[in-house]
C-alpha cells in the first residue's frame, strides 16, 4: 500500500476516488493512454482543483502539461482503496434487496465476491441464488470460518440487523455495509457504513420543495 | 415550510435530519412523548451538540432541562424536507435492482410512491410488478404528464442512465435519483441524487486496508 500522507482522508474523498477509478476504468477500455486534469475532472463531475487535492493524499501524480497517465493513476488509487485485491463478502437477509445484489454482475465486477448468502426464513433456507445455496443465519459463524470473509452485507428488515450483525461480528469480520435502515452496534476497530436511499428521496424531496419556495420551478 | 435561517444547507445535516425523524418516529410508536437531547443523540449515532447545530438550520427547538416534544420536532422536520406530503415517482429499468425497489415496503411508508414503471426491454414490457404494469420507456414522458409525478428513479444499466434521464427530463420531472453507475446531465434547477452503494464497499475495503495496516486488525 503507498504510503498515505495523511492518518484520516475525508470520506467524500473515498466516493470521490472510487468515481475517479470508475472513469479511469472506462477511459482505459477506450484506449487512452493519458488525460487531462481538465479532462478527468469533467467526466467525475468535479473541478480539476478538487481531483489535485483528493489525490495529495496519497502522493504526486499528474505530469504538469500533459496531465495523468491513465493506467498508472488507476492502479495507484485502487491500491490505496485496497481494490488490487478482491474481497470475499457475505450476505445476512434474502429479501427483494438482497436478492438483487446476490445477482447483481456490478459487485463481482468491482472484486466483491459475495461467497455466502444467509436468511433466518426456513422458507428460504435451501433455495438457490445466483448459484449460492441460502443457509440458516445461526450457522453463519461456523460456515464464514471455511471460507476467508472479511466483509458482510446486512439486507434484512430493520428489526433483524443487529442479530445479523452479531452474526457477522462472532464470524470475525472486519467490515459491513448496512442496508437495513437501522443503526447497528459494533466494535470500533469494525469498519460500518450505511446505505440507505431513502436519504437520497428525502435529498431530492428537500430540494425541489426549496426550489419551488424560491420559484425556480 | 417553516422560514429556514439558512438558503444552503449541507447535505450530511439531510441526511442526519432523515435519521432523526426515523428515531423519533420510532419513539413516538413507543408512546415517547418527550426526549433528552443525549438520548436522542444516542439513538440516532451523533452528539448531542450536532443535532443542536442540524435543528438550528430550521429554528429554535428543545427546552433546556427538558428536552425534545417527540411529535413537534418530528413534524417540524418532516415540514421543512419536504415530507409532510406524499410524492409521486416512476422507476426506469425494470431489472433486478428496479424490481427490488417496486417491492420495496419501505419506498411507499416514507411517502415516495411508484405510480410508473418504464424498461425499454420488449420482453420487460406488460409484465405485472407489484401491482404496476412495466411500459415502454418511450411512453414516460406521455405518460408522467397523465399523473402528477415529480420524481424519477433510474435502476438501468450505466450505458442506458442518461437516454432514461433524458425521457424524465422530457416528461418535467423534478428530481432523479440515480441508482445507474454513471453521471448524467441534466439542468441545474433538477435536483439529482447518485446512489452508488459500490462507494459504500469501497469505503469498507479501505478501512479494513487501514486498520489492517495500523495493526488494529
């Protein structure tokens, strides 16, 4: 890993290099050797001030007058993120979400591989997903042990996370991403992050009612 | 909408405030009546001076050696993101992702309801989900125009988010949320939200890499 600069990078910098790896990506696949800061800034959607400030994080790059080297740029981000790697995950709650990400291609693609698929549902225990056999949660612990899991990805209904996630805790794991609009309790050497959309309706809500209060639409 | 204090308010305060009224309607299905400001603080995973400092975007609220009144600062919440009404939304890209989102209890008891479903895939199209009929994606802008929808959802592939944003933008929609991996272009006074849940994983795989090589892990 290179060395970081700084202990603590800001999280909106950790969304913002993942956009850059994304289009760094594409641009590759187009057969472009080198970029503009301009250039790459367009395509993530920010200033070219902000990529030079996210990347001083984690050393010098870019060639004044020329700009980024493509490739180089790439590798050295996903190795700051840790993505030269893949990750092995599994999945506690095989609802209508966690069956979509079970066979979503996007997860795999990025070197998230989801190996384990678990449901408290006797109903569901023994279906087949995405060529993964939905096992009991209870058994969670002991089956994460046979294979190397450091990730796990809670899609349960909001009462059921927190038994998901000591589940996920006894495994050993060392990161979750919670699905399940509810606040989790974890040890703090655990790495938890929260998805939930619904913050992005209520964004987009909040913003057309203050753009309707100031009559721009 | 209550008079806010301030015209730009940050978007972490959004999504705290979101986190809020969930807390708080929580505690008002327990018969809360009043809460402690740590005590809500505690709930919600933020100190007690943050909440302070989100709410004081919106007003004066909380009576000091008292607390918060549960039902009063909910409502004034919800007033000022726009949520003390219902919005009428469609999704475009019936896939896995979409279909979980159709299914989604959690969509409708927010108050964001999907009068619309669009997918340009000829075998997607007349298929029944969750009560909605899938319709040619050609036929939204005709189609949004019959209800009186402000919102749209984007669940298609990357290549297909911005022929899907331009359908929405031509039917007047007001706010998108996209949940396409890709940036999309639309007009300043639209309101646009990314959900990129991959971010969230990122963020995970980086702080594992790091507590890993602190030796935390």
């Amino acid at each position: 890993m290179p060395h970081l600069k700084h202990d603590r990078i800001p999280r909106a910098t950790i969304s913002r290099l993942a956009i850059y790896v994304q289009e760094l990506e594409g641009m590759e696949q187009q057969g472009v050797k080198v970029v503009s800061s301009e250039k790459l800034a367009n395509a993530c959607g920010v200033n070219p001030s902000q990529i030079r400030k996210d990347l001083a994080y984690f050393g010098e790059f870019g060639v004044r007058g020329v700009g980024y080297y493509v490739f180089e740029l790439k590798e050295a981000i996903k190795q700051s993120l840790g993505l030269d790697k893949t990750w092995n995950v599994v999945l506690v709650g095989v609802g209508n979400l966690g069956r979509a990400l079970l066979r979503h291609g996007v997860l795999r693609k990025r070197g998230f591989i989801i190996v384990g698929a678990f449901d408290c549902d006797p109903f569901k225990i023994g279906e087949e997903i995405a060529g993964l056999e939905v096992i009991c949660s209870s058994k969670l612990p002991a089956k994460t042990n046979e294979l190397y899991v450091e990730i796990g990805i809670i899609t349960t209904p909001p009462e059921r996370a927190q038994r998901a996630a000591n589940y996920l805790l006894e495994a050993g794991i060392k990161g979750i991403v919670n699905f399940a609009p509810a606040r989790i309790n974890a040890p703090s050497n655990v790495s938890v992050e929260y998805v939930d959309f619904i913050h992005n309706l209520f964004s987009v809500a909040f913003n057309i009612t203050q753009n309707q209060a100031k009559g721009l639409i």
